[in-house]
C-alpha cells in the first residue's frame, strides 16, 4: 500500500461512501483518500476482516471515520444488509464505489462454468446489485444540496479490460466490457433524477490481483513494455481519481469511462511498429 498523498481537503464532508472489496488495493486505497476528503467511509470486505479492520483503522487514525461491514457483493441479501447497515449509522449513503472484484483465469477451451459465473457474479452482477440498492437509497433520500450537487454519485472500477481483448481472460474482459454499458445505459437512465455515474477503467496498478506481473524485476520489465508512460500504477493513482469524480468539481462528468493506464490502451506496439 503507498503513502496517503491527499491534498488534506475535506471536500466530501458529511458524504457517506460505501467502497466495495476494499480490504486491499485499488479499493483500500480508495476508501483511505475518500476518509481523508472528509467522507464517511464504509470498508466492504468478504473475507478479509483483518485487512478491513486496517483499512479503518487508518482512516479514524488519520481524523476520520469509518466502519468494516462484511457483504459478499455477489448475493442480494448481503448487499441489502450492508446498505442497511451503512444508512443506520450514517444516516443515508452519496457514493458508491464499486471495486470488488476477482480473475478466474484459464484457456478459453478450460474455462468452468464455475470460473465463468464467479467472475461474472461478482465483477458484473454485483456491481448491478450494489447500483440497484445505492440508486434506490439516493431517490429515497431525496436532495441535500449543501452535501453536493448530484442526487448521489456511482463510481465502478472496470478495466482497460472493457476496451482491451485478453485472451486466457475472457471471464474478466467479458464481464468489465459488460460494466462499461451497464454504466452507460443505467447514467442514462438516472441522470435526470441527477445520479452521477462514471467508471474508472485502471491499467496495470500494483495489487495482490497481478502480483506476479510485477513482483519480479524480469515480470515489471516485462509489465512496461505495455506501459509507455514507463511506470505501474499504484491505487493512490486510481484514488485520487475516483475522490475527484465522488466530488461537485467533476459535477458535469457523467456517463463516462476515465481511462487511469499510463498509456496502456495507446496501443503502445504501434510506437515501433505498423
Ligand atoms: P484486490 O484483489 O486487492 O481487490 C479485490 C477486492 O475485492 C478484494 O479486497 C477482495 O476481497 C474483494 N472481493 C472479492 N470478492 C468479493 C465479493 N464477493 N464481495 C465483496 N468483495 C469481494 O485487487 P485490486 O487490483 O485492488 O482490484 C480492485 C478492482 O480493480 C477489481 O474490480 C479489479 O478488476 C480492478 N482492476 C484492477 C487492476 C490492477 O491492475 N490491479 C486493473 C484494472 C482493474
């Protein structure tokens, strides 16, 4: 995990985030800049209570507050709990980050109906069901205009994967295209009731989800030759974005994809070649 880099600004004050699968990487990263602008922050884990605990202790450490509530995003009942929990401590929930997300990685000709329908339940299904529950709060609540502009703000974590094939991956790339147009198709559906929805589609950030892409100097070599920005991410990069795109300065970006890659998806090949 890098160092808290955050500007000190509290410019989500009073808002409550809920930050999916956020017991480790881009989403802990995510929560502790979100608990240093001021939100209220809510540590979705599945398994990882001690992670989550960490991540929270962080946060109250740093000033802020936060709480660990155990979902497993891909089952409906879980995520209503954990709504339920979040809006009875603080009161309702501004912004969803939806992070939580796995790689079930084999040849196409390999791949189980069990590797296929995980990665599509938690990466794609749950990124519905958490959506589904954050929009229905938002419209319950009704405005709070000196919260923030928008109704309530949706932010998912997708991939350059949702533009990128890859192959030996199809499960992911499948389910990361399948979050661009849900996101696309749900901010147009929500946007007159004023919910804001984006993706942030990162590159290659250093997490426990690719660690062997860039533990070994040889594996990060290797890494950078897709990178012409010459450098793997790390989640403060993907966590500064996405406080920005939960904020009223970003009040006019909806229905977008922020590419956050270093490049990757500049077809980098093309550099020397073609
Ligand atoms: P990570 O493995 O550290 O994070 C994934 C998190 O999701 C973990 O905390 C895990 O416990 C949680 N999770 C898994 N199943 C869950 C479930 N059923 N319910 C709730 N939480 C669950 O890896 P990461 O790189 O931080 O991944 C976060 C997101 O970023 C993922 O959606 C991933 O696809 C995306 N992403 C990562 C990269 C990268 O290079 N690391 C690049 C593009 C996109």
């Amino acid at each position: 995990m890098t160092a808290n880099h955050s500007s000190g600004e509290k410019i989500l004050a009073g808002q409550t985030a809920i930050v999916t699968g956020s017991s480790s990487g881009i989403g802990a990263g995510i929560a502790r800049e979100l608990g240093a602008a001021g939100a209220n922050v809510v540590v979705n884990y599945a398994g990882n209570r001690e992670g989550a605990d960490g991540v929270v202790r962080r946060i109250t450490e740093g000033g802020g507050r936060a709480i660990a509530v155990q979902a497993d995003v891909s089952r409906e009942e879980d995520v209503a709990v954990m709504f339920r929990k979040s809006i009875s401590t603080y009161g309702s929930v501004d912004i969803l980050v939806s992070n939580a997300g796995v790689q079930k990685d084999a040849p196409f000709v390999d791949m189980t109906i069990d590797q296929w329908n995980r990665v599509i339940g938690i990466n794609l299904t749950g990124a519905f069901l958490c959506a589904r529950e954050a929009a229905r709060e938002f419209i319950r609540r009704g405005p709070v205009p000196e919260r923030s502009s928008a109704l309530g703000k949706i932010i998912f974590i997708s991939s350059v994967h949702e533009i990128i094939p890859w192959a030996g991956h199809v499960n992911y790339a499948a389910s990361k295209g399948g979050v661009m147009l849900f996101m696309k198709s749900i901010a147009q559906e929500l946007g007159p009731q004023k919910i804001r929805v984006n993706s942030i589609a990162p590159g290659a950030i250093k997490t426990p989800i690719n660690r062997s892409a860039w533990e070994t100097s040889e594996a990060e070599a290797d890494l950078l030759t897709l990178i012409p920005y010459k450098r793997v991410g790390e989640p403060v990069d993907i966590a500064r974005t996405a406080v920005w795109l939960a904020s009223d300065a970003s009040d006019y970006v909806h229905g977008t994809s922020l590419v956050v890659d270093g490049g990757m998806t500049l077809y980098p090949g093309f550099a020397a070649g073609g």
